[in-house]
C-alpha cells in the first residue's frame, strides 16, 4: 500500500528546503536561479499532483534545463510531469527521459481500444485515420483538416491504457491555401489574447512557414506561444528565436494593451479561439460580450464540447467571467442503456481509472457516477471521460473518495512557508506582490495581481501549499477589482 504519509512528509521536507534556499538577491535581475533549487522546485510540485507517479520520477538541472528519468505508468502521466516541470519558474527547456511501464497488453488489444476511441469521441469520429500498433507504440497515419485535428487524435490515442508512445504520422490537409498576413493576423490576436502570454511576440509568416521572437517568462509560456501559432494555413513553426528569462515582463507593453483593449477584439478573439479548437470547430456557438462578461449560446452535440467552449473563452484575455449557457443535444437515435455501454467502454480503456469499479447508470442522457476512486483527480478524471461520450448531455458526479486527506495536515507556520514558495515559484505570479497570512489552516492572500488568470493561480498557489481554505483580499489591476470581496476556497 503506498506510504501517503511519507510523500507528503517528503513533500513539505522539499518545499521548506527550496524556501530556505532562496535568498532574497536572488529575485533581483543580476541572478539566476540556481539548479538545485530548481530541481527542488520541481520535485515538490511532482509530489503535490495526484495525476503522476511522482515516487518513480527522478528530476536532474543543468543551466536551467531540466530532465526527468525514471518510469511511469501511462503516457498521460509522462505529459502532465513533463507539463508541470515546464510550469516552474526558471526552467528553459524539458528533456523527457520517463519509460512508460509495460501494462502487458496485447497490441491488438491496444489497437481495437485505440479504435474506438476515435471512432466514439465526438470530435474524431469523422477522421479517417490508419491505426497500428507495435510494442506499444500506436502509429497514427491518415489525413485531417487541420493541425489541432492532428494533435487531438493523438491525446485521444494517448488516453488508452497500454500506450506507450505514439508515432503520429497524420497529415494536415488544409482545404484552401491561406494568404501570410492572414496567417500573421490569426496568430497575433491569439497569442495577445491569450491569458498565459504576458510579453510581446514578433510573428514573421513566409509561404505558411512561422517564425516566432521574443523574450518570455517561461518554458510553459514558450509552448503556449506555439500552440497560438498553429492556426489554419500554417506548415511549420519556428521557435527558435523565443529566449525565456523569468525575470522579464514587460510592464509598459502590458499597460498599453489592457488600455487599448476593446471589447469588440476581445468577442473576436474568443470566436477565432473556438474557431480554431478542434472540439468546438464549426460548432454553432454564439458569443456576446458585455462589460467583460461573455455569455455563450448555441447547440452543441455532445457535453465535452460545451465544457471546451467555457475553458476556451475563460483562457482570452480580457474575459473576467464566463456564463455558460449552450445546449446539448445528442443524437436522438441512442438509448439510454447503449449510452451507458459506451460510459463503461470508455472508463475501462483510461489508464487512470480502469482499476476502479465505478458504477454507472444513465436515465434521459444524464450520466450518474457512483462507486469509490482513491483521489480527486480520479474523481474529476471520470467525469472529463464521461463527458467525452456521445450522448452524455450532463452528469451526476457521486463518487466519493476514500483516502484521507486529513493526514497532509500542516501547522499554521508550514502552510505559510509552502505557500509563499509556491507563489514564487509559479510562473504566473508576481509574489512581490502578495503577502500571505495563515491562521487555522486558513490562508489569505492579499495584494494585488495583473488580471484574473493570475488571481486564479494565486488562489490555486495557496490550495497546493496546503490551504483549508483560501480567503483573498487582492487587488485585480486590469480586472473587475474585487479587493475585499473575501473569496473562499472551501475544502473538497
């Protein structure tokens, strides 16, 4: 039985020592970042996420560049801890080292799971793609419209228990060719809208072909630029000429464009996003923008894509709060026992909560989940699988969780000291900025921030440090203010 005690033990232990080891010369401009405290850095945010084998992954820096070694137990895992190491203040680069463990299926079992799950996911039911399989390896091959299409196809492949890497050999046909400053124009509004880019980024585009410059505040953010440039027309992206250093943020270039934001760029920036995400693509969504707050309506076929709509639009700058009012409806023709078929289907082929016997009924396409799952994650997990399921319209989340969690209880002292490292060393966040209190396991954060997506981090910054609860008293400059308003973070 796995020893939570002795993670979270282990856990606080790095946290402290990364807090410890942070002088305070080293937040001025004429240091860097030290590897080992880097290193620190990543390991304890590894230990905090329930959705990596954190206890197998060994973590190495040199000159900012950090590799993890060691195995995992699906490649979905391998992602998200090579995402989270991108996500730490001071790392330019990720080399991925991590084995995916042998689960001991059979590659034509693999093969049949990865099939159906193109072929039930509403977004990629209508590719027309070739799947192998060898040793583990699923070798994509076909034709798509678009390079979201190509990306999407692989993370639903990646979501098959068994898969231990993917050769995605799809290519991208686009249907008409697209001018570059068309091209150029589609990929600026993304990436200065996009809430995660807080620096200015020249975009050059040559016959389809982009190059990107710039400098910004980390590997997270380098990825996000990329994954803006990627629009309909593009044939290749070059990063090369983005240089991270976590120090810069442009002040003055922020201020002049949260001054000169317009309400009409920032509707037109959440279309073109919607427009552009492979799950939301030609769906008939409506977007109104008033006094920052977008409203969507429309239909939508199945449930994931409503959900994807609300993230999307929650992800542009500008959008302060998101009123999601789409509809979902299914196809008419499935019952409710064949939706609840494929319900099982699907939860059975994830690699994180195939172990689990979770019960499931559906009655007027509405999905209720009950049974026992051992974390949050695996809780929200089989939900975001559900949801991917064609003929879910809404879902019932019952199930518990059955580890204690009253274990990782800290005193009022440790929950401060992981708080305040947490908040330095979050990408996201100016920790000058905020000062933070704990009494009772309750911390409050008060400050000021940028705007609401850095609100949001800061408040998430306090729950991964062990927070009860988070009671915030910030100030949000480009945002609705909100100062005073007492926000809490209950306990799950």
């Amino acid at each position: 039985m796995r020893t939570y005690m002795t993670k979270s033990f282990l856990m606080i232990s790095i946290i402290i020592i990364i807090k410890l080891a942070v002088p305070g010369s080293l937040l001025s401009v004429e240091n860097d970042l030290e590897d080992k405290q880097i290193t620190g850095a990543v390991e304890a945010k590894l230990w905090i996420d329930e959705g990596v084998s954190s206890h197998l992954i060994d973590v190495e820096t040199e000159d900012g560049v950090v590799t993890l070694s060691g195995s995992v137990d699906n490649i979905l895992s391998k992602d998200r801890s090579v995402d989270i190491a991108s996500s730490v203040k001071g790392v330019t680069f990720v080399i991925d080292e991590m084995e995916v463990m042998d689960t001991g299926r059979a590659d034509n079992e693999i093969r049949n799971d990865v099939i159906n799950a193109l072929m039930f996911d509403p977004a990629t039911d209508s590719f027309e793609l070739n799947v192998e399989v060898e040793d583990g390896t699923v070798i994509l091959s076909g034709v798509v419209e678009s390079y979201a299409e190509k990306t999407l196809s692989a993370t639903v492949a990646k979501g098959v228990k068994g898969v231990r890497d993917i050769e995605n050999n799809i290519t991208v046909d686009y249907k008409t060719d697209r001018a570059d400053e068309e091209i150029k124009s589609d990929i600026e509004q993304q990436i200065n809208y996009d809430v995660l880019i807080e620096e200015p980024i020249n975009v050059q585009v040559s016959d389809g072909h982009v190059e990107l410059k710039g400098t910004i505040g980390s590997m997270y953010e380098k990825n996000a630029v990329e994954d803006n440039a990627w629009v309909s027309g593009v044939k290749s992206v070059d990063t090369d000429g983005l240089e991270i250093n976590w120090w810069m943020q442009d002040e003055a270039w922020l201020k002049d464009k949260y001054e000169k934001m317009q309400e009409s760029d920032t509707k037109n920036a959440v279309e073109l996003a919607l427009y552009n995400n492979p799950r939301t693509y030609l769906m008939p969504i409506d977007v109104e923008l008033s006094e920052n707050v977008v409203t969507l309506r429309g239909v939508v076929n199945n449930l994931k894509a409503k959900r994807v709509a609300e993230d999307v639009a929650e992800d542009v700058e500008g959008v302060w709060r998101v009123k999601n009012h789409i509809r979902v409806r299914t196809k008419r023709d499935l019952t409710d026992s064949g939706i609840r078929d494929s319900i099982l289907s699907a939860l059975k082929r994830d690699p994180y909560v195939s172990r689990h016997n979770i019960n499931v009924s559906v009655k007027n396409e509405k999905a209720y989940l009950k049974g026992s799952v051992d974390s949050y994650f695996e809780k929200d997990r089989a939900e975001e699988v559900t949801s991917g399921v064609l003929g879910v319209a809404d879902i019932s989340n019952n199930l518990s969780v059955s580890y204690d969690y009253s274990i990782f209880s800290k005193s009022d002292w440790e929950i401060k000291e992981d708080v305040e490292s947490q908040l330095f060393w979050s990408p996201f966040v100016d920790s000058d900025d905020i000062d933070v209190s704990v009494e009772n396991g309750i911390a409050t954060l008060s400050g000021s921030v940028s705007n609401v997506f850095e609100f949001k981090s800061a408040i998430k910054n306090a729950k991964d440090g062990g927070a009860r609860k988070v009671v915030e008293d910030l100030y949000i400059e480009y945002g609705p203010g909100l100062k005073d308003v007492g926000y809490e973070l209950q306990e799950r």
